[in-house]
C-alpha cells in the first residue's frame, strides 16, 4: 500500500513542467520583476542623491536595502500565485479530474511548491542581472554580503510559498483564499503595531487591564514572529547586516524547518479536506 | 452564519487602541527609589548613569576601576525617549552598608567605600579620564588644587600686569603728544619700539580632576556576578540585588576614521568597520580624524552605557579609545600613491551668507590669538577631476610602514547613470516579450 506522503516523480515533474511552463508563458512573472526591480531602481535613485547631498555614504553593503525591497515585492507575487494555486484548480475541477489520474496529495503539493521555487530562481537570474548592471553603472559594490542575501532569499521565498499552499489547502475558493492571506497578513501587521506603541507606554501608567493586553500582545508579537512568512524574511536580512554566520546559519535551518511543516500540513489537510473541499 | 472580516477586526483594533492610549501631556509622576548610581570605565574614560529598579542588570569592563553607590532616589518615566529618568538633584540619599559581590550564589567580596577621583588628563570635556583610588586619589587632588591656586595666582599677578600696563600706555600717549607738540618726528617704527607691550594671560589648568567621591569600587575579572547590599545591622536591603555582566574586549588597538564633510562639519561619520566602503559624488573635502579602537559587543556596550539602552547580542560594534598622532594619511589609486596628508589644525570660521554660513580653514595661530582651533585632521579633497572608480586610504607611520588595519576603500559614485537605472528595470519585461513571440511562432 503507498503510503500518503509517497508520489511518483514522474508525475510530479509532469505536473511542475505543465504549471512552470504555463507561468513563464505569462505576463505576470515578468511584471512582478519588473515592479520590483523598479522600486529598487527608485530606491537606488534616492541613494545616490543622498551620496551628492551629504557628500558621503559609509556603508558596507548598499545594494542590500534595493534588494530588500525587490525580495518583498517578489514575495507578495510568489504568496498571491500560490495561494490562488489550489483553490483554483479546486475552484474549477480541475484537481477532481486529476487525482482521478496517477496523482496523489504529496505529489501534488511537491509540484506546486517546485514550481514557485523555481519561478522564485527565474527571479534570482533577474536580481543578478540587475544588480550587476547596476554595480557597473553606478559604481555602488556588488559585495560578498549581497551574494549571501541573495542566496538566503530562496529560503526565506520557500517559507512564503508555503505558506501560501497551506493556506490554498485550507479554502475552496480563490477569492476567499486572497482575503485569508491579505486578513492574516493585515493582523500580524496590526498586533505588531499595538505592541509596539503599549511597549512605549511606561508601566506604571497603565491601567491593568492594559498591562494585560500589552502581556498578551507581547506573547502574541513573539508567536507571530514565528509564524509570519515574511518575519524569516527579515530576520535572514537582518542576519546579514549583523554579519553574524551563526545566525544566518540559523535562519536557513528555520526557514526550512518552517517550510517542511507547513508543507506536510498542507498534504494532510489536502487528504482531509478532499478534492472538492 | 457569521463571517469573519478581517477588515472589520482590523478597524475595531484600531479604535480600541486609539480609545486605550492614555495621553502623553500629563507631567511625570515622580517615585521614590533604590537605585545605583554609576561611574562607569567606557574603553577611554568614566561615563556617569544609574541602574532603576526596572534593570535588574548592570554591565562593567573586565579589569577595570568601576564606582557604585546605592542611593534613595526620586525616578519618573520620560515618554520622548521611552526611558526613566532620576532627580538627584530632588532627593540624593546615598544607603550606607556593606556592598557583597557573589558568584555561583556564595559571597566572593565584602567591599566598604573607597576615595576615588577621576582624572582628565586633556581637560573635562575631552573624552579620555582615568580613575585613581586612596592615596593616588589624594595625590591628584591635591596636584590639581595645588594647580589651581597657582593658577589664581598667575591670574592675580596678570591683572596687576595689566594695570600697570595701562598706566605705562597712559603715560606713553601723553609722552608721545608732548613730544610731537614740541616739533619731535617719530616714525611708526621708532613709536612702536618704544611702545609699553601687553602682558600675555596666563595658560589656564589643562587638566581637571573631580572632588574626591567615596564609592564601592567594583573590578572584577570577567564573568556574571551578583551584587547586594548588606545594611549595618545586618539585613539584605530590599531591591539592592542586580546581576553583573562583566564583560572584555573582542579585539583592540584596531584603526577607524571619525569623517567629517567638508559641507556639514557637525555631522560627522564614523568609519570603524574594515569592512566598510565611503561611497563619494561629486567636489568633496572630508577631514579624517584617525583613531584607535577597541572591540565590545554591542547589547553590553550599550548597557553598560545606560542599563536602559537596548542592543543586539551578535552585533559588535568598535569603540574609539585614543587618537592616533603622527601618522600620513595616504590616498592611493589602483595600489599607485596619489598623496599623502600630514594632520593639521583646522578652525571653522563663521560668515555671514546664504551658502554653508562657515569656512573651514587652516588653523595658524598668529591669525587666531587667543583661539584654539576647532580640530585636527587630514584633509582630502577629492576633486571633481578625478577619474571615477576605486580608490583606496591608509595610515602610514613613516613614508611605506602602513599601519595595519587601516586601509579603507573610498569608492566615486557615477551619479549619471542614475536615470539609466529606471531603463535596466524594463528588461525582465524584454524577457517577457522575447518569450511571448517565440509563443505566438511556435503557434502558428
């Protein structure tokens, strides 16, 4: 008897082939870097007329920032695509018609997650280029440092995409699946705000029932720095610019751990759930 | 069936957060505490704070003079900076008793208080001092009081200097009118040599030392500690307890730069890092002031500094301990020497003006009498002409003996290429479109 998380590789090279080729095929992957790549160039703008105004910049790794940047754009198109991914096709049928074929859950869910990795690396080719030419352009050093973000970002993505396919498999329809990313994201927005203007306040000031939201808030705020996708973004960003290996060491093995469980949770509530719900 | 909204949660939030803030215009409330006061080694002199009784740890340099006290004092929360703050000058009750240092739990050392002054050897406001203790600490106050009443003294005889100056002046103007009443020809030569001369103010006491202070002096070898404070009859003082990180350099005797730009000399920009890169654009002149460093971790240092800053554990961070003389500074290109820079002084000299409102200028003393000069450094010009790419500085203590650890890189920023770099965005969009047509071909 195979087992739940067996798959056939065959099959999911298939799938990935068909879902890879049909993005790449589209617009939305080239607009996406195109978006991001010029919010950097924006950024990269401004930095360099802060360099004439102030006479001079003192930093070690100024593509970081631009990157940064371009790496959160990205993100949100990589969490938007997969997230849509399972609720589409369960939206439309299509995942009906197809586990009725030589596909099960695991084999599923690892294409889905191959495929945004590897649109993630098509990304990856797009960054080097760019920050290449504009090394070149600008003079502004395409350091050690840079390679490292860059390289740290394919963990950080593969946290986000799974993310996005856990949540696809809880919901049935893309629409309400865009509104649980956004709502969710919005959220960890929004305690992380209130946590940060109760944590200003003195103590002593507050009135208890506010100390014991700030108590919560605070749990909370920490829980959701593990839970967030985009919290495993900013702590490896954060890694570098500390320049501490042990931490960026870290932050990989986080970011995997964290992909590994949302993905097996993915597979089972796709097995729970079925194809239709 | 209810639905949830995340929009609708998210605006309920933000109301009850915006109901729940209370206001930040009420005046401070004041409260009485047990707090340590603190004088503190920082890497080049003794930083004053205190430790509230929201920081249950208080950070030290290893090996080092530190002084504690345990006082009674009035403490209120400043909103602006997010931090306590205490009113010494309300209420400075110091508690009187034995400060115990444990380790593991067990009592290592019962300290009493000791005399302690501080001593700055370039006067107060430089940022380098040293701490003496017993006799030393007598000896330095003494010497500094005995250079102050010297002082006073040379300043008394100066003022009689000057009177009697202003008497021989009076009495050389009323000579030289009656001497040109009676037909005499003086040259401007001849009036000035026989002219009285000023007498000169005398030079003020170049160091300072502090009044002489009686602390618990904590130097302690690296390690976590604990200290409390045993009263006289006996009984642990509530709230006296706090943990001691004592803490040791990473690394020292590194080189960094203090930078200041030409076009805003107030503020100025650390250059520690080795790893770390000027980027330039267009005419600059920045002054280089070449120091000695020392490496701390970042979240002690900080907290030693003020037990209330915060800190990143994994970052370090380098600290200045002393300026480094007689060194050229050297500005090369490709590995070729374009220049090497003497350190000199400099005084910035206020003008009137829609432009920067100041000059910087070379400091000589005959055309500044009676002014020092506003600081020293070596001055690079980097000058629009220079070609724009990679250029190195380093620190030589004689002509080819480089100072190790001092080589920075100064990279020239080519700032017109800055609208290209809208036009290298639209290439994944080419990608897109060479993939589309190859698409529409394989189609038809």
């Amino acid at each position: 008897m195979r087992s739940r998380f067996s798959f056939a590789s065959h099959t999911t090279k298939a799938l990935v082939r068909r879902d890879f080729l049909s993005t790449l095929k589209g617009w939305g992957l080239y607009l996406a870097a195109f978006v991001s790549l010029m919010s950097s160039s924006f950024i990269l703008k401004s930095h360099l007329g802060a360099i004439k105004e102030n006479n001079i910049l003192i930093s070690s790794d100024p593509l970081n920032y631009p990157l940064f940047i371009s790496l959160v754009i990205v993100s949100f198109y990589l969490a938007i695509i997969s997230v849509i991914s399972i609720s589409r096709e369960k939206d439309q049928g299509t995942l009906e018609v197809l586990f009725y074929g030589p596909v099960n859950s695991s084999s599923y869910l690892v294409a889905k997650y191959t495929k945004d990795m590897l649109l993630y690396l098509v990304m990856v080719c797009f960054f080097f280029v760019y920050f290449t030419a504009v090394s070149s352009l600008t003079n502004l050093a395409f350091s050690w440092s840079l390679v490292k973000a860059i390289f740290l970002s394919i963990f950080s993505v593969s946290c986000i995409v799974s993310f996005g396919l856990f949540i696809s498999s809880l919901t049935s329809k893309m629409r309400t699946s865009i509104i649980w990313l956004v709502g969710i994201l919005l959220a960890f927005l929004a305690i992380q705000i209130f946590h940060t203007m109760l944590v200003s306040l003195e103590e002593e000031a507050l009135s208890s029932s506010l100390l014991y939201l700030r108590k919560t808030l605070e749990m909370v705020s920490r829980g959701t720095g593990w839970i967030s996708p985009f919290s495993y973004l900013n702590r490896g960003m954060q890694s570098i610019a500390i320049g501490s290996m042990r931490l960026y060491g870290m932050s990989i093995l986080y970011s995997l751990v964290y992909s590994f469980i949302l993905l097996v949770s993915s597979v089972l509530i796709l097995e729970a759930k079925g194809v239709r719900g | 069936m209810r639905k949830f909204s995340p929009l609708s949660a998210l605006i309920l939030a933000l109301l009850l957060g915006a109901l729940t803030s209370p206001s930040l215009a009420q005046a401070p409330t004041l409260r009485e505490q047990l707090v340590y006061s603190l004088n503190l080694f920082d890497g080049k002199g003794y930083t004053p704070g205190f430790c509230p009784r929201s920081e249950d740890t208080i950070y030290l340099i290893a090996n080092e003079n530190n002084a504690v006290s345990l006082r009674s004092t009035l403490v209120y929360f400043w909103p602006i900076t997010g931090n306590y703050v205490a009113g010494f000058k309300a209420l400075n009750e110091e508690i009187e008793g034995t400060l115990e240092v444990m380790k593991e739990g067990e009592v290592t050392r019962s300290l009493g208080k000791e005399e302690n002054v501080t001593y700055y050897p370039e006067g107060f406001f430089a940022e380098n001092s040293r701490m003496y203790l017993g006799e030393e600490a007598h000896a330095f106050f003494q010497k500094y009081e005995k250079a102050t009443e010297d002082y006073y003294g040379r300043i008394n005889e100066y003022y009689e200097k000057m009177r009697e100056y202003r008497d021989a002046f009076n009495k050389f103007l009323e000579d030289l009118s009656k001497r040109r009443e009676a037909g005499e020809e003086l040259s401007r030569a001849q009036v000035e040599a026989e002219m009285p001369t000023e007498p000169s103010p005398p030079e003020g006491v170049k160091f300072y030392v502090t009044p002489l202070r009686k602390d618990y002096i904590l130097n302690l070898p690296q390690g976590v500690y604990q200290i409390r404070m045993r009263a006289r009859d006996g009984t642990i003082i509530e709230d006296s307890q706090k943990n001691l990180v004592v803490f040791a350099r990473r690394r020292e005797g590194g080189v960094g730069y203090e930078i200041i730009p030409g076009n805003r000399w107030t503020m100025r920009e650390n250059l520690d890092d080795p790893s770390k890169t000027i980027y330039a654009a267009g005419k600059n002149t920045l002054y280089l002031r070449p120091f000695l460093q020392d490496e701390y971790n970042e979240l002690y240092y900080k907290k030693l500094l003020d037990p209330q800053n915060e800190g990143t554990p994994e970052r370090w961070m380098w600290v200045h301990t002393s300026s480094l003389e007689n060194v050229l500074l050297s500005f090369l290109k490709k590995g070729k020497l374009l220049e090497r820079i003497k350190k000199a002084p400099y005084y910035v000299k206020q003008i009137p003006g829609p432009e920067l409102g100041y000059e910087i200028i070379e400091y000589k003393e005959e055309e500044f009498p009676g002014r020092a000069p506003t600081f020293e450094g070596h001055k690079l010009d980097l000058s629009p002409v220079l070609e724009k790419g990679n250029y190195q500085l380093r620190l030589e203590k004689r002509e080819g003996e480089v100072l190790k650890g001092s080589e920075r890189k100064i990279l020239l920023v080519r700032k017109e290429n800055a609208n290209l770099l809208y036009l290298i965005s639209i290439f994944p969009l080419i990608v897109g479109l060479v993939v589309f047509v190859q698409r529409k071909r394989s189609i038809s």
